[in-house]
C-alpha cells in the first residue's frame, strides 16, 4: 500500500526588524550560520519574488500607503512568514511537471491569503535541503475602518471614527480571528494542491503533534542520534560477546564431534562429524553414542545369523530324499546242493 503524501503549510509572526532581517538573510542563505543542515549549490536557492533587501522592501511598501515605518507598535506583527512544502514522499517520486504545479499554486495560494501580490515581501524555493519548500516573507497590510484612537475624558464627548478606510498592520485579519483559522488554512492549502496528488494532513485534535522551530528540532535530532549511538555501541558489545560465546559453543562442538567420530570407529560405523579432539563434558555424549552403535552392531549381527540359517534351511528342503539301500538276494540253494552232491560221489569213488 502507498503511503500518502502529505500537504504542509506553516506561518509565524514577526515582530522586529530583527527577526525579519534573520529570516532574509536565511532564505537568501546570506547568514553566517544555522545554515548546517544545507546542502547542494547556491543554483538550488531560488529567488521567485521580491528583492534581497527585505527590510528596505518593507519600508518602502510602508511609505508607498502613508505609514512611517518608525511610527509602529513594538509589540505588533510587522511582517508573516510562510512555509509551504510537502511530505519527502512526493518530492521522491514527483515529476518534473508535479514539482512545478507544487511550486506555481502554493506561491499563488500565499499571495491570495497574505492579502495580494503587493504584501509579497519576497519569497524564495529551496531546493538544498533534504525536503524542498518555499519561504515567503509578507507584510500585513490591510485596509479597514478603524477605531478612533484614545478614549473621552471626563464630560467630553467620544472621539470621532475615522472617516473612510485606512491602512495599516493587522495580521489578525490574515490569519487570526477565530482559532479554527489556522486549521482552515490548511484546508485551503491543501485543496490548491490537490491536483499534485498531495491530501491534507491529520488534523492537530487527533495527533496531538506540535510543531518545533529550528533549533528545538536540532536539539531532539541531537539526543535521539546520542540515544541510538549509545544503543549502537550496545548491540555492538553485545554482539562481540555473542560471538565470543558462539566460538566457544563451536569449540565445544568439535570436541563431542571428534569424541563421537572417535568412539564411532572403534565399532566400526562411520559417523560424518567434523573433526575435533575431546572434552570431559562429551563423555555421556560418547558413552550414549557408543551404546547405540554396539546395539546396532549386535543387532545387524544377530540378523545376519538369522538370515543365514534360514537360507540353510530352504536349501535343505529342497534337495532330494535319500536313496534307499539295495537288498542282498538270499543264495540260490541249488547249487549248494550240486556242490554237496559232487563232493559225496567224489568220496564213494574213492
């Protein structure tokens, strides 16, 4: 099954030109440091919109609606930054025409909720890091009716509201008013895309997850790399005793091998084990061996007997019956008594 590619959209406040003045020269990769986690070249760094000098920009959009840009609240949001990207997944099997898509309708989709074009501070795509995204630096400007400044005193009247619109900062009509706005963001973000094939994320109510800026993502990377080292350099020595073990479990082997080859000859049966010399521990080994190839023996033995006397004993059957002996004829009396006769007249003779 594929795994979903998922839409993601981020925006954070700016409240100094400070901070602004950091996420430039971030985006534009001018910043001496917290640039580690880049890679490639600066052609991977892509500039669409706006010029690299953010701070003079947002002067200049300031003075362009008639606000001094020395004359704002310390504690207001003078500028939104966004960040737009996607799960790895999609960037991994993407096309080249997904990826321009991608890119084409999120920076189109920023400039419509960052309140137009004229808002785009600038915004840049990155392409040297390990998952692609595009920053965008904007201005909130909006133009509304206002409240009338300061409040009445003591039996005087209120003051008057201004007539007609005017500008002014207020990222509350971007991104605030209700605290499903945010969660709307995403929504919308993520049908823009939808064509890409990217779907919106699981909702905050059911992960539980938040987000981590930069830093605080490093820091946990950091400890969950020490961890899985330290669990590493475990399974490593515990993977070298278990050899060490293994070799002597072997040892142990070859030596009732040999023991059993040896007792096994001396009954004349071959035994296919390895060659190895003895141990004590083999000796009921041996002696169980040893009494089951003299069983045998015997056995085989005593089978040979038995087959060799009854082969004797079919032989036997089927000779032929003894021949009887010949009867001796009795004398013929005849001439017994021709023989007498002849003696008698002999002796009257005489």
């Amino acid at each position: 099954m594929t795994k979903p590619s998922y839409a993601i959209l981020r925006v954070a406040k700016i409240h100094s030109r400070r901070q602004l003045r950091a996420a430039a020269e971030h985006n534009d990769r001018t910043a001496d440091r917290g640039l580690e986690h880049t890679e490639g070249t600066p052609a991977d760094n892509i500039p669409i919109i706006g010029d690299p000098d953010v701070l003079a920009t947002w002067d200049a959009k300031m003075e362009a609606k008639g606000l001094d840009p020395a004359k704002q609240r310390k504690d207001g949001v003078m500028a939104l930054e966004w960040v737009a990207s996607a799960s790895p997944e999609f960037f991994r099997t993407a096309t080249l025409e997904q990826r321009t898509k991608w890119a084409a309708e999120s920076v189109a989709f920023i400039q419509e909720q960052a309140g137009g074009a004229d808002n785009v501070l600038a915004i840049y795509l990155h392409d040297d890091e390990e998952t692609p995204h595009i920053h965008a630096l904007t201005i909130p400007l909006v133009e509304k009716e206002r409240k009338a400044k300061g409040r009445p005193r003591k039996g005087r009247t209120a003051p008057q509201k201004a007539t007609g619109p005017s500008w002014g900062l207020s990222a509350a009509d971007l991104i605030g008013g209700s605290k499903d706005r945010l969660s709307a963001l995403q929504d919308g973000y993520a049908a823009a895309v939808a064509g890409t094939g990217l779907q919106r994320g699981i909702r905050r109510k059911e992960t539980g997850a938040r987000n981590l800026s930069p830093a605080q993502f490093r820091a946990r990377s950091a400890r969950v790399l020490d961890s899985m080292e330290g669990e590493a350099q475990g399974l490593s020595q515990d993977l070298a005793q278990s050899r060490a073990e293994a070799a002597q479990g072997l040892a142990w082997l070859r030596d009732v091998g040999t023991a059993v080859k040896r007792d096994a000859a001396a009954v004349g049966v071959a035994v296919g084990f390895p060659e190895y010399a003895g141990d004590p521990k083999a000796e009921p080994a041996r002696a169980a061996v040893k009494a089951l190839l003299d069983g045998r023996a015997e056995a085989a033995a005593r089978a040979r007997t038995e087959e060799a006397a009854r082969q004797l004993a079919a032989m036997a059957q089927s000779l032929p019956a003894p021949l009887k002996q010949p009867q001796r004829r009795a004398p013929d009396p005849e001439p017994v008594l021709s023989q007498q006769r002849r003696r008698k007249h002999d002796d009257d003779q005489r």
